[in-house]
C-alpha cells in the first residue's frame, strides 16, 4: 500500500475590513510629500524597534512537567539566552491536558515576543487534529521562533521477539493477525504506531494503553507487549544492555547514537518520518523583526560546542534556524499527522 505526505504552506490570515470602496481625499502637496516619506519612516522603525528589544524580562511557558525532555532542553537554552538579550529570561511549567494549558496561555498572550512557547509536536501541530473543543488553533494562534532539537523516534520490540528487521516483523504480524500488542501512553506514540500499520499494508496489532512510558518499557522489556515507537533516548540503555532491540529510526537519516539501525525507509517504508522536536515558538503576529532577533540567538546557542554536545548526549540532534525554517517545518508536521489521523479513523474527543 502506497502512503504519501505532501505538505503546503501555511494558508494567510486574512483581516477583516470594510469592503466598500471609500472615496480618496484629494492629493495636496503636504500629502503627496508624506505619501513618499512614510514607507521610509516605517521600513527605518522596524528594525530599530528590533535592536531596542528586549526592555524586560522574557517568559518562556513549558507546557509539560519539570524534568521531561522539552523542559531541560528549554532550561538549557533560556540559562544561556538571558546574557546576549541583556534581560532575564524565566521558565515557568504550566502542565496540563497534553500541553493545552501551557499552549493556550501563550497563544492568547500579546504578541510582543515577552511570552514564549516551549514548543513540540502535540500542543503545536497534533492536538488541532485530535481534540474537538481546543482552546486555541495551532495553525492560526501560534507561529515559530526557532528550532532547538529533533528527538528521533525509534521502532522497538522486545529482545525475546524472533525477529530482527521491520520486514520480519511485519511478516509475524501477518502470519499472526491481531495476536501482537503496541503499547501508547499519549497520542503521539498511537500516531507513530498508526503510520507505520497503514505504511505496512494495514496489519493487525492490537493497542494497550499505559498512563505513561515507564509502564510501557516495562511490560515491553518482559514481552507483554511486542512493540513501541517512541522516542530513541528513553530507551538507549535498554539497546545497549540487550533488553530492548531496535529495528528502524523514524527520521530521514540515521541516528547517531544508533549509527547500525536503518531508517523506516531504508527498511522498507518509503515516506515514512516521524520524530518528536523542541523549539521555541510565540503567539501568532509577533513581529518578525522580534522573532528573527530571538532566532539569532538560540540559534548561537544551539551550535556553540559544549550545547550542542549537551544535547547529542540526551540523544538529540541539535538544528537552530530561522523563524522561517520553524514555520515551514510546522506546516509539514500539520500536515503529516493530519493525514495519519484522518487514515486512522481517529474520532476529535
């Protein structure tokens, strides 16, 4: 079965205002001279409002817990994102929901680049797709600053499955139809698993439901459950000690902390990518002008050596970028989870 993701760009808000055409007051010199002046005036303003920002602190919102993943990466970058704006920056977790709460407070926050968002999959590009009663629109009420880390995916079965590559796996799920389990503790790792049957042909393996990854790995580690797509580092030591065998990497290229485990698309599945991220986001219509100057600096951040160093050991691939790269990115990750709930038949709760 063929399965294809095509993206395309972010749609432009349109504004209201009043169609009907209003009569022009007649040109005077003093308006014509103006008419020519201010273009200049602004095209100069923008960029000194830029260099003049920041004036106060900035906050940056985590929507999730304390010690996960999206928070030390946000902490690593804000600690060290403070000294070259010549202000404090401060993180504050808002956990809740799947990281509505969090998402939500930043989305409605004025658009003047003092709130930011500790972006990722679920509150910026999945939950629009999956929950009815959303408090705010990724697409229209978010945007991007700019990209911290990829986090790969990782295909997981437990040591004790008789097979070795996707393809074997994919012929056991066939040879035995509906007889495995996958585990999902959130919406992400059901998506991550929901690609891959549709790409396989639509084989049958059944979802068990865990409150979180710890319960999972562990019914995973004993073969209660024969396979997980989740995120790489929460099971490097698992690989490592033998517990664990990883068949394939959901991103374009090979992990490099996992250099002998192929890509999903060097296994067999074409199209197929999928990997969680980190990075900075804002409320939609924050000046570009601000977004660019905070862009410049996390990205500095993120390539001086001892960061990104910091990073590669959590077993994540550090990126930076513009805001423009961030925003052509979440079009795509729109796009492709929109279309893998859409294939799932997954119903907004």
């Amino acid at each position: 079965m063929s399965f294809e993701f095509k993206s395309g760009p972010i749609p432009e808000e349109r504004r209201a205002g009043n169609d009907r055409p209003q009569p022009e007051p007649p040109m005077t010199t003093t308006t014509r001279r103006s008419a020519l002046v201010l273009p200049a005036t602004v095209a100069l303003a923008r960029p000194a409002f830029a260099q003049t920002f920041p004036t106060r602190p900035i906050r940056v919102i985590v929507p999730f817990a304390p010690g996960g993943t999206t928070d030390l990466m946000t902490r690593l970058v804000a600690d060290n994102l403070g000294a070259p704006l010549g202000q404090q920056v401060v993180v504050e977790n808002r956990a809740g929901a799947f990281g509505v709460i969090g998402a939500d407070a930043v989305a409605k926050a004025p658009p003047d680049g003092y709130t930011l968002l500790a972006g990722s999959p679920g509150p910026m590009a999945v939950n629009g797709h999956v929950y009815r009663n959303l408090p705010y629109d990724p697409a229209r009420d978010l945007c991007g600053v700019c990209m911290v880390a990829n986090i790969p995916y990782v295909m997981a079965v437990p040591a004790s499955l008789p097979v070795n590559t996707v393809q074997e796996f994919i012929a056991l799920a066939r040879a035995r139809p509906g007889s495995l389990n996958f585990a999902t503790s959130g919406m992400a790792s059901r998506l991550t698993v929901e690609m891959f049957r549709a790409m396989a042909g639509g084989i049958e393996l059944e979802m068990v439901q865990y409150r979180g990854g710890a319960p999972a790995r562990t019914d995973l580690i004993a073969g209660r459950i024969q396979l997980v797509i989740e995120q790489a580092p929460a099971f490097l030591e698992d690989f490592r000690a033998g517990r664990l065998r990883p068949l394939a990497v959901g991103t374009k290229r090979r992990f490099s902390l996992l250099p002998d485990v192929p890509t999903m698309e060097e296994a067999g599945l074409a199209g197929y990518e999928a990997n969680a991220w980190m990075g900075y986001g804002a409320p939609a219509n924050t000046p570009i002008e601000i977004r660019r100057r905070l862009a410049t600096e996390i990205d500095r951040i993120v390539k001086a050596p001892a960061i990104s160093e910091r990073l590669v050991s959590w077993g994540a691939e550090p990126l930076g970028g513009t805001p423009e790269d961030m925003d052509r990115m979440l079009a795509e990750d729109r796009e492709r989870w929109g279309r893998v709930v859409q294939l799932a038949g997954i119903e907004k709760e």
